[in-house]
C-alpha cells in the first residue's frame, strides 16, 4: 500500500481520519480573524478573503475558516478525505465557500490569476519545497501559516518520515528576500502534552 492508498483508506474509515484532532489549530483561526478584522476595517469582510489548505485531509481548517466566512480552496490527493470535508461541510452551511482540488501537494500550482489572503498548511511533512512555493501564491499583506510536529514531539509521524528542526526552519527562511517577506512567528509551539510543533508565520509585503 503506498502512501496515498493508505491515505483514502484512512479517510474513509470514520474512526482514524482526524489523527492530528478535529479542531482547528488555534494559530490558524488567530491569523484568520487578524486578516478578516484588517480587510473590515477597510470596509469589506470575510467574504472577500481567499484561502487555501494544502493537504486539508479531512477539513478541519478548510471548515473552519469557512465558517468564518472565507472562500476556501482545499488541495489533498485523497478523494476520500474531500468526501469527509464535504459532508461536514455540509453539515455546516458553509459548502459553497469551499472549493476541493484533488491534487498532490507537491506538484499542485493554482491558477495564474488567484492570489491567496490566508495559506494554511498543516502536519503535511512532504519536505519545505511547499513553503517556498506557496510563498509566491500569496496576494500582498497575505499570511501562511505552516505547522508541522517537531522532531521531539511524541505524536506524529513514523520514524520513517523527516521533520525538520527549528534550525532547518531558520536556515531556510534567513535566505528569503526582505522586500518580498517578513517572517512574523518562528518557534516551537506546545498545542498540548501530546503536540510539540514547528510554527511559522509569514506575510507577504506589498510590491
């Protein structure tokens, strides 16, 4: 069974498809309402705010942050895991805010056109080539949040899989262009006794 073989299966088990938990991260609903206070206070909202969540799985920020009332583009490769998004969005009132992409991550680019307010990508461990890139997606004053389980943390992935250290974190983002950038949080978080993980927070600057 390959990697995503065994993530349909997961996700079409309906006891073993939260294995990070059901509720949003709370750094990403922070970011998400610190983005939809700066857009009202510009005289628009929430519903004017475009947001992706690369490697959804089964949703829980995809969700979320519809339920806030941004309009949400979700990526995963698993069909299975967009069934579970789907009827929970459902369930929610918040289905036309979401679209679904079934996509790899790591080969997915958006449209030309489409500029992303809010990047979420969580728990993906696929390497940081996705943080790069998801760099360039972001519309100015647009944030990512990117969380992964650090090396140390007692949940997570197998052996198996690499997860970056804070170092390897600062390595990569001490070479991004300023005038481009800005790093805004780059620490390792304690969601609780079970979660120790790496959170960065960027935003994109005005050109």
């Amino acid at each position: 069974m390959n990697n995503q073989e065994m993530w349909e299966s997961r996700y079409r088990d309906q006891d073993g498809h939260t294995p990070d938990g059901v509720d949003p991260h709370p750094v990403v609903v922070e970011q998400a309402e610190e983005l939809i206070a700066r857009a009202s206070s510009a005289g628009g909202g929430a519903g004017d705010l475009q947001a992706a969540d690369l490697g959804s799985g089964a949703g829980r920020h995809t969700v979320a942050l519809a339920g806030l009332g941004m309009r949400v583009t979700a990526v995963d490769f698993a069909d299975s895991a967009h069934d579970v998004v789907g009827r929970d969005a459902e369930h929610r009132g918040v289905t036309e805010r979401i679209t679904s992409v079934t996509a790899d991550v790591a080969e997915w680019w958006p449209d030309g056109s489409v500029k992303f307010d809010l990047i979420v990508v969580a728990y993906l461990h696929s390497g940081l080539e996705p943080l790069r890139r998801a760099l360039q997606w972001l519309a100015p004053g647009g944030r990512l949040v990117w969380i992964a389980h650090a090396p140390d943390s007692p949940h997570g992935p197998p052996p198996s899989v690499p997860r970056e250290s804070l170092t390897e974190y600062r390595e990569l983002l001490g070479g991004l262009d300023e005038k481009q950038a800005r790093v805004l949080r780059l620490e390792e978080y304690q969601l609780d006794e079970e979660f120790l993980d790496v959170l960065a927070v960027l935003e994109r600057l005005p050109q």
